[in-house]
C-alpha cells in the first residue's frame, strides 16, 4: 500500500490557547484501503507535540479505524517528529473510503500566540 492524499480529513482541538495540552479530534476518510497488520501514521504539524501517554509502552485508542475499535497504538518516532503510529490488527482492515476517527490525548499547541 503507498501512502495516498486523505479525503474529507478534519482536526478538532479541545482548546486553541498557546502552550495548551488537550485532545485532538481526527477524522479522515482513507482514499485507498489498509491492509490487516497495517498501519496509518499520524505527524503533528511544525510546533504541536504528541505525548505518549503510556510512557514508551501501547496504550488502547477509543476511535473507529475503519470496523477496528481500540486498536493498539504505539507511540513512534519519525525523524524527531514524535509520530504516532495506528497500528491495525490481523482481522482488521480499512477499506478503501473507510472513515477513521478517534481522539488523541495530551497533544500540546505550539507555545506561542496566534491561531492553531
């Protein structure tokens, strides 16, 4: 599966204050299918941080990823970004236009003012 451009993608903050920690809402609908044992990846835009709230181990998400619910999610870095990886199970799939939604924890707003 190569990565593919979402559709109908929404992020909610549960505050815009700067500096803030709260929840992020994601929603997004996947433009092409995710295969059982795969994965979707989550990057913070430049200046939010995602912190794991299971310290470095998996952590259950509440959220739908296609028919999967509380999938295992490892908190995972790519290239210093602090990533999280959603990480579908061996009877799970995303089918292709299959809604993802779920909330993540403790997600920091970057430290200065102005709009997020």
């Amino acid at each position: 599966v190569l990565p593919a451009p979402l559709e109908h993608e929404s992020v909610v903050l549960s505050s815009d204050v700067a500096g803030a920690t709260g929840t992020a809402a994601v929603s997004f609908r996947s433009a092409n299918g995710v295969p059982s044992m795969g994965a979707v990846r989550v990057a913070p835009p430049e200046g939010f941080a995602l912190q794991d709230p299971a310290l470095g181990g998996s952590w259950r998400l509440c959220g739908t990823l296609g028919s999967a619910l509380n999938v295992t999610v490892d908190r995972i870095t790519f290239g210093g970004d602090g990533s999280v990886l959603l990480r579908l199970g061996e009877d799970d799939v995303i089918a292709v236009g299959g809604l993802v939604s779920f909330e993540l924890p403790r997600v920091t707003n970057p430290p200065r003012g102005g709009a997020t």
